[in-house]
C-alpha cells in the first residue's frame, strides 16, 4: 500500500501499513481486547474504512452480551508502532 504524505489514516490497510493496532474498550465491564489486523483486512478487506463508524457495526461486548447489557457501549482506539526506527540513538 503506497502511503503519502501528510499521512491520512483513515483505512485498515494504513493501519497495518504503518505498524499500528487497534484495541476496543468497553465502556460497561472494561474488557478490553486487541483487534486482529490481518483477520479484519481478509474480512472487510484494506481499504475499509479504520473510523469508529466503519467499524461499530461488526462488533460487540461478548461479556455484556452474555449478561443482557448493552453490548454495543465501547470504543476503538488506534495505536501506533511506538517501536524505534534505525539504530535506536538520537
């Protein structure tokens, strides 16, 4: 995937292009849990979209499922490669 710049992360392709990761945060019970990149990009494939619009109506709360609450109380956060570049010195 050809990034350009100013970077526009806006895609799951970019995401992953870039190194970053999503997670997603219930907001009821605080189960948090790291979303797999390479399942969702075969899924709903690179260039859909990263927002938490494009992405709300694919998933939900397991636990709070399970116990009757409102399972779609979460959110997505995007997380970057924060692991050093080149030689690692300033």
């Amino acid at each position: 995937m050809k990034l350009t710049f100013p970077h526009k992360v806006d895609t799951l392709g970019k995401v992953k292009a870039l190194g970053g990761s999503i997670s997603m945060i219930c907001s009821t019970c605080n189960k948090q849990t790291m979303l797999d990149m390479e399942m969702m990009i075969g899924m709903l494939g690179a260039d859909h979209g990263c927002l938490d619009a494009d992405l709300r109506p694919y998933f939900f709360c397991t636990h709070c499922r399970e116990a009757g609450r409102d399972e779609k109380n979460f959110s997505f956060i995007q997380l970057a490669n924060a692991k050093p570049q080149g030689s690692g010195t300033l």
